[in-house]
C-alpha cells in the first residue's frame, strides 16, 4: 500500500511541476493543495510547494513550506536554499529604501 501512495504522490508532484512550468500555477496548487496536507514528513513535497509560492512571489507562504519541509527533514537543502532566498528578499525589501536615500 506505500508503494502505491509514493508513487500517486511522485506523480501528483510530476503534475504540478509540469503545470507549474507551463504557467498554470493555479494547478499546480491546487495538486500541492491536495498533496501538501497528506505527506507532512516528505520534505521534497513540501520544499517543491515552497518554489511554487516561491515563483509567485508569495515570501510568506514559501517561507512556511519550506520550513515544513525542514520540520520533516533538518537537513533538506532545496528547502534550505529556498528560505535563504526568501530571507535574502526580505531583507533587500528592507534595505532597499535606506540605499536609495
């Protein structure tokens, strides 16, 4: 029975990155929508849902994924990079006013 929710999950997360990349990012969340919330301890899905709020500019929400991702796994280097990148946004929102003056 796991083998058969992996593989409808890898499929399901295939889906999303393929909706994602054509531009149809509404898709592509509404499949991490579904997908999200029954694989808490997947790191991989959690941090590739954090890229899609990523790619939308949507810092909060890409923020909690990937810290939902490192939840699961500590040591998960996309999500790793994805909330030091995120950081690094909001920091520059920040600092960007003060630079300019």
């Amino acid at each position: 029975a796991q083998l058969t929710k992996d593989v409808d999950t890898d499929g399901f997360l295939l889906m999303a990155r393929a909706s994602a990349a054509l531009g149809d990012v509404t898709v592509a969340n509404s499949i991490f929508q579904r997908v999200g919330p029954a694989e808490p301890d997947r790191a991989d899905v959690q941090s590739q849902w954090g890229d899609l709020w990523a790619l939308t500019h949507s810092d909060a929400e890409a923020a909690r994924s990937y810290g939902d991702a490192l939840k699961a796994d500590p040591n998960w280097v996309p999500a790793l990079v994805g909330a030091a990148t995120i950081l690094q946004h909001r920091l520059m929102r920040l600092v960007d006013p003060i630079v300019e003056e």
